[in-house]
C-alpha cells in the first residue's frame, strides 16, 4: 500500500460537523473507536489518521478512517488533533506539532496520566488551544483489530483544562465527547492521576502480576482446570506492555503508594490465614465497596 491513501466516498447524511477535518495521531483501540464513531456521526467531516504503515493498512481495510498517513504533514489543515498514541509519544508529537500543522487547531489526547502532557502543551504555540482528555472506556484486548464505534457510549470522558484552555474550546469538545456517547467531565491533572491510579493503573498492574504467578506456577495444563473466577479476575492481563511503560512512568508516584498499600493488606492475609480474623475484614470491607461499584 503506497501512502497516504484516501478511503472512496461515503454518504454525506449525518450531524452537522462540529470539526472540518479530525486528525487522529495513533490508531490503537482508542484512537480507532473515536475515528469510526466519527465518520458514523458526521459523515461530511474528514477523519485523517496517523500511524505506522501496518496499522494504517488494517484502518484502511476496515473502513477506520478517510485518508491515511505514516507523516505527520497530513494534519496541516486539521482543526481538530487527537492524540491518541501512548504517553511518551503523544507528548514527542505535541513538541513539534507546529512544523505540520499552520492553522489554528483544537488539540486534545486520550492519555491516561495527564501531568506530564499538560505541562509539555504549555509550550504549544499560540495556535493551539490544548485541552486534556481521557475516555473512560476500554477493552481487555486493544489495538485498531478491536476498535468499535459504541466503545464510549455512556462512559465519562475526563477533560481536564488548564491555563489558556478557553471556554469555546471546552465547550466544543464536550460536544464532540458527548456525540460519542460520552460524559464529559471536567477534572485537574493532578486529581485525575491521583484518582486513576487507583481506579485503573493499581487494577491493571494486579491482574497481570496475578496472572504470571498462576500460569508460571500451574502451566497451560493446569490453566485447563480454571474456572471463571480466574479469568474474571485477569480480564486486563492481555492489555499491551508498550501503553503501560508510559503510564507507568508518567504516574510513578501515585502508582507507588497504590501498590504499597496493596502490597501491604496481601501480607496482612498472608499472616493471618490460619485465625481469618483480618481475611474476615477484608472480605467485609471488599463486599461493601463492591456493592457500592455496582450502583454507579
């Protein structure tokens, strides 16, 4: 597949565009769904995306996107960009965004530690307008292969605006998120990674050490004996290593004291498997939190 390619037409009924031409910068599960939602909700809107000549191939194939690129010079006329890849890499294309895109732009991204990102789109030219984002939908198994346009419905999507973020511009991205499915929700960086290290990193990392230790221990033969409560459990373990080194690394110091106070109750039950009294408390404890996780 020589690039960039243009997708053939597609029929122009649908909302009126909020943005001309969404540029998507990473087409993993995220960045698919958001493209696929897009070119379902507004079909005069031009879906362009950016990534790597594989994944753009399969994009192609599964009619993701309008036209598609491994260089960034496609975005140059984009007036809204979503950055979409992992961390690190979101925050290397926002250092020379302005080298491929000359008009003004709405810029937001999907990361899931918002610090790091935030501080890197201070220095933004004033061109961009940078608004933080985060959609609170997921998959056990990522990439574009896995991509739907339903993946945000009734799902909050965290905003978290800062400094020259104007209110236009919030505005008409919480339009955009709500014509997803979404519920846009407005939250301060640091909040935001405090919290999600504990609702989604902590979760994470504790399902896939969980599943190391069972298949290292008991191999394919013994997994054929699990029941659901295993799989239950290690649903996340299948997500990509790539996405988490960079969410690691941006929230180390949330994530931390997660993993210590975890670390911690585990040696709490491992001294007290024979008298129960602090599994008795644990379980309580648990039992009441999950009830109240079921009634959001």
């Amino acid at each position: 597949m020589q690039l960039p390619v243009v997708q053939p037409g597609r029929p122009r009924e649908g909302q009126s565009p909020i943005f001309q031409k969404i540029g998507i910068v990473g087409l993993g599960l995220i960045g698919g769904s958001i493209a696929l939602a897009a070119r379902q909700i507004w079909p005069a809107s031009l879906v362009i995306a950016v990534d790597n000549k594989d994944v753009l191939e399969t994009a192609m194939r599964l009619h993701v996107v309008d036209v598609a690129a491994d260089d960034r010079i496609i975005l140059a006329e984009a007036d809204l960009i979503v950055l979409a890849a992992p961390a690190l890499q979101n925050i290397a294309v926002m250092n020379d965004l302005d080298e491929y895109v000359r008009q003004r732009a709405i810029v937001t991204d999907t990361t899931s530690t918002k610090r790091d990102i935030v501080a890197a789109a201070r220095r933004l030219p004033p061109q961009f307008t940078f608004v933080g984002g985060h959609p609170l939908g997921g998959a056990a198994k990522g990439g574009i292969e896995h991509a739907r346009p339903d993946l945000f419905q009734g799902r909050p999507w965290l905003l978290t605006p800062e400094g020259d973020a104007t209110g236009p511009a919030i505005e008409k991205l919480s339009a955009f998120v709500r014509a997803l499915g979404a519920e846009p929700r407005l939250l301060a960086p640091d909040a935001h990674d405090r919290l999600l290290a504990l609702l989604s990193h902590l979760p994470q990392l504790t399902a896939s050490a969980l599943m190391q230790v069972v298949g290292d221990a008991v191999g394919d033969r013994g997994l054929e004996f699990a029941g659901p409560g295993l799989a239950d459990t290690t649903r996340l373990a299948s997500s990509p290593a790539d996405i988490w080194k960079d969410i690691a690394a941006t929230n180390a110091d949330h994530i931390g004291p997660a993993l210590d106070r975890l670390i911690e109750v585990l040696q709490d039950l491992r001294a007290d498997l024979t008298t129960g009294d602090r599994l008795t408390e644990v379980f309580s404890a648990a039992t009441r939190w999950r009830e109240a996780l079921n009634k959001t």
